[in-house]
C-alpha cells in the first residue's frame, strides 16, 4: 500500500465497537499505547476488522494542538 500520508503507525485491533453509522476501533500500537479512532461501520465492515488483526493507523491532520494543566 502506498499512501501520501507521512504518519501511519502499525498495530493491531484491540478492539471494535460497531453501531448503526459509526465503529470505535482501538488499536494497540505498542505496550500500553493505544489509538482510538472512529469510522464509519461501512468501513469496518469493509475492512473486515476484528480483534488481533493487524491494521495501521493513518493520521492526516491540518493542525495539532498541545495542552498543559
């Protein structure tokens, strides 16, 4: 697969929450660090995801914002 995108990260699917329009899909990337992203449940469906299955996560953002307490 080749994608324009420059940040995708490799892990694999923890888990998958499916509703009627979207699916929380949690992807383990590393010990103790997860992603959570939301999809549509067309896309999951489409991309068969389910739990163990090895999947990337594909991070296209136009800004990024930091935070402190």
């Amino acid at each position: 697969m080749k994608i324009s995108a420059r940040n995708t990260i490799e892990g694999t699917v923890k888990k998958v929450i499916l509703g009627p329009v979207s699916a929380e899909v949690v992807l383990n990337v590393a010990p103790g660090i997860e992603i959570v992203a939301v999809i549509s449940a067309r896309s999951a469906k489409a991309l068969k995801l389910k739990k163990g299955k090895k999947a990337c996560a594909v991070i296209k953002a136009s800004s990024v914002m930091v935070a402190i307490d």
